[in-house]
C-alpha cells in the first residue's frame, strides 16, 4: 500500500486562510494529484505530520471529504480515499462532455486572433509534457487548454459550471493522461484549429468527438485493469 506523501512532497500548508478549509483543499488536491491513491488508507496522525497541523482540523477534513465523495468513512476500520467506479465517471464525463461542446463553440464564436495564438501556447506546453510523460503535468496542461477554451466562449454561465466538474475530471484523467496523451493532443490541435477559422459548428463536433474519445477510453481502461487487479490507478 503507497505511503502518505511526506512534509517535503507538500510541505506545510499556509496559514492565512482558516485552517480548517486549507486542510480541506490541501488533501483535495493529494487526491486529485494522485499523491493519495484511490484505496489508500488515510492514517490522521501521519497526515497532520504531512501538513504540519494536529489531528483535529484532518479529522474534520476527512468528515467533509466523505461528503463530498473523495474519501470513504469505513467503521472500525477509517478513512480510505474512493476509489470511483466505472459508472461514476462515465457520468461525469458525460456531463464535462456537453458543457465543453458548448465552450467550443463559443470559443470559435468570439476568440481573436490573440485568443488563438495563447491556445497554441497551452497546446505546446500540454506536448512538451507528454513528451517528457509527466502525467501531472500533461493533466494540468489539458485542464488549463480546456478552461481557456471555457474563457474565450464569453459565457459566465459554462465559465461558472465547468470549475465545479474540473476537479474530478482531473482526478478521473489521471490514470489515462499518458496512454491518451498523443491522440487527445492530435484532436485539440484540430479544434484550436476550428477555433482559428471561426468555425462554430466544427469546432462544436471536433469537441464532441474529443471528449467521447476521452469518455471511451477511459471506460474501456478502467474496466480492463478492474479485470486484473480491482483498481484503475496502478501507479
């Protein structure tokens, strides 16, 4: 089982904001990062070492991430982080998959050329990370492509719905950043592309296409890996 990440992996987290709520998002994001993997047992004393605080603000962080859904509250046995079925995420992406067909869309509505030439920046970042096959890196770089895409659709509505699914898509996106990497990189550029050209309809399909791929690969993964060894996330 992989150990809690140490002090030095996080570092203590900052103090300004309350403690209790900086606690939250830190572990959140060891989720997310994949620092702390599905089905890892999540020890409270070796946690607040980790973060530097006492047990008391990771027990009530641990309380908020069941609610939530990132952690499982097992009696007599603690907490573990969810390990999310197969369901779970063909759901979510699904969801991800209509807000972001819309992004396109928008975003070849009313990008200027400025717009575009940034989205090829992201683009280049996202291809230096998969060639150096930093996963992390490639899912913060295809989570910052696609919310600039949301950005440039000028559509406060999708700009405020799509942060509250990013988090999981991220977290989701993780296991098959590297193995999809080439491909969803290939289509992204086609849809800057349709972007460029002010091509609304197509950049709304060429998105359509990109995240039923994502959503199809990503089930095809799981339930491959499930079959040998019961868990998605094997490193």
């Amino acid at each position: 089982m992989p150990d809690t990440p140490t002090a030095t992996a996080r570092g203590p987290i900052s103090r300004p904001a309350p403690l209790r709520q900086a606690v939250y998002e830190a572990l959140t994001e060891l989720i997310i990062n994949g620092s702390l993997k599905p089905g890892q047992h999540l020890v409270e004393a070796e946690l607040a070492d980790s973060l530097g605080v006492s047990r008391q603000p990771i027990r009530e962080a641990l309380q908020r991430l069941q609610t939530a859904g990132w952690v499982d509250l097992r009696p007599a046995q603690g907490a573990y982080v969810h390990s999310p079925t197969a369901q779970e995420c063909a759901q979510l992406l699904s969801v991800r998959a209509l807000l972001e067909t819309h992004s396109a869309r928008g975003a070849a509505e009313h990008a200027t050329p400025r717009d575009v030439a940034r989205l090829w920046e992201l683009q280049q970042t996202g291809l230096t990370a998969l060639a150096a096959g930093d996963a992390r890196a490639i899912v913060e770089a295809n989570a910052a492509l696609h919310g600039h895409i949301t950005l440039l659709s000028r559509n406060a509505v999708l700009a405020e719905l799509i942060p509250q699914v990013d988090r999981r898509v991220r977290w989701y996106y993780m296991p098959i950043a590297r193995p999809r990497g080439k491909d969803a990189w290939n289509e992204h550029a086609r849809i800057i592309e349709a972007i460029g050209e002010g091509a609304p309809d197509r950049a709304e399909e060429l998105m359509r296409r990109h995240t039923r791929n994502t959503t199809d690969f990503y089930c095809a993964q799981i339930a491959a890996v499930v079959g040998r060894n019961g868990s998605v996330w094997t490193g």
